[in-house]
C-alpha cells in the first residue's frame, strides 16, 4: 500500500515539476498547452474570465469532455453592464467565435457536446453582473490518484487568442491554502452571478442544424450571386426586348411575381 501511494504521489510530483510556473503564451509556453495537461488530470474545472468564447472550449477539444463539471463565470472587463447587456455581448461575441471557427473547420467538431453538457449542465455558464469583472482564474481540482490540485491566476481570458495567441502573464500554483482560498473567493463570486445555459443554447443550436442539400445549393447560389446582379432598373431599360412590349398592368404582375420570388 505504501509502496501504491508513493508512486501515486511521485506521479503528480513529476506532473507539477515538469509544468511552467509562469506562463506567457511565448513560443511553446501556452495557458493552452498547460490546460490540456492539467485536464488530463481533472476532476472539475472551474474558470473566471473577464470574456469568454465557444473557441477556447472548441480549442480544447477532447480535453475538457474529461473533467466531469466545469463551471465558468463570465463578466465584460471593458464596461459595467447590466445582466441583458451582458447576454446580448454573450451571444454577439459566441456566434462570431463560432463563424471564426466554421473558417478553421466546417465540421465544427466539437460544438455537438458544448450543446449536450449545457442541457445537463455539466458544462455550467453564468454571468457576473454586479460590476466590471476583470478577474482571470482557472481552478483545477484533480483526480483523487493525482493528490494535488492546481490554480493559474493571471491575465489571460479564456478565448482562442487568450489561451494562445496574446502575450499574457500568468502564475501557475499547487500552494494549497492558496487554492482553498481561491476556492471561496470563487464560490462567492459564483453564488452572486446568474446562469445564462439557455443564452448559449440558443446560439449553438442554428450552428447545428441539418439542412437538406437543395437548401444548401440554395443558399450557395444566393451568396455566390449577391452583388453580381444587374440593376433590375438598367435591365428592364437598356436589354430587355420584351419588358418595354408589357402593358402596364402585364408590368405589375412582373414586379410582384419578381418581389414573391425574392422571397
């Protein structure tokens, strides 16, 4: 038994050894890389950021899915707002995160279980509405089998660019009274922010849904045409033999058979 709990100790000694203490995003040194580590680990993860986007969680794919909860409390570090502010920012700054990563993948791997741990709320979101929130922490609690349990603080917010593309400044700790005091700031904070699940759902769901492949071909052809047509008005002027042929009332008819079709 002993011999079973050293190596289990030095199995998360090593774990702590080997990762940076401070983390920057330069080079390789990514709060990215660190999080898909330490979520190797994970029992629950807990996550305050001033700003969040879908990406990070896409970002993270196959990694986050192995902590059994993740809670995440989000504010706008730019402005005080009042909660409809902040869910009108949630959805604005969700559905472009999304568009960006449609231009990475199309198949948007991933997406389908964000939607299915927000409906069972494994995957809980809230927002903190009672002031500007500026705050950046990541609580890690691991696995029994890891015995010790991590926290970053520090700048970065948990979007793509925060997780790996801004020069940020953050400290990793396993400082255990440190983190249980992280712990009660963070339960607090928590208890005085609201759940907005049913915001992100809403997001989500357009980006998930299946369309026939007419529809698809549809919508191609409607993009791939916008802006290249001619000006109804120069046509029916300057080319058209028959138009200038049409008695008036043949002309209404055009013109709204023309309106039902743009439809």
């Amino acid at each position: 038994m002993r011999r079973f709990l050293s190596k289990i100790l030095l199995r998360g000694n090593r774990l702590s050894s080997k990762l940076p203490t401070i983390i920057d995003n330069r080079s390789e040194n990514t709060l990215l890389a660190t999080l898909s580590r330490l979520l190797n680990h994970a029992h629950r993860l807990g996550v305050a950021t001033g700003t969040f986007e879908v990406s990070s969680l896409l970002a993270l794919e196959g990694r986050w899915q192995l902590a059994e909860a993740i809670r995440l409390v989000m504010g706008d570090e730019t402005t005080r707002r009042t909660k409809e502010e902040l869910i009108k920012v949630l959805q604005r700054d969700s559905d472009r995160s999304i568009e960006e990563e449609k231009a990475r993948d199309d198949r948007l791997t991933g997406l389908d279980a964000i939607r299915e741990h927000l409906r069972d709320n494994r995957l809980a979101v809230r927002v903190y509405a009672k002031a500007k929130f500026h705050a950046k922490c990541y609580l890690v609690d691991s696995l029994e089998t890891s015995l010790v349990d991590f926290a970053v603080v520090g700048s970065s917010n948990f979007t793509r660019s925060g997780l790996s593309q801004n020069l940020e400044l953050n400290l990793l700790t396993t400082d255990q009274i440190h983190i249980e005091r992280l712990r009660q700031w963070y339960e607090d904070i928590w208890g005085e922010s609201e759940l907005v699940n049913d915001v992100l759902l809403k997001v989500i769901e357009p980006h998930l849904a299946e369309y026939t492949p007419f529809t698809a071909y549809a919508r191609s052809l409607h993009a791939f045409f916008a802006g290249r047509e001619k000006l109804q008005d120069d046509w029916e002027a300057n080319e058209s033999v028959i138009y200038k042929m049409l008695s008036k009332y043949q002309k209404d008819g055009y013109h709204q058979a023309l309106g039902i079709a743009e439809k």
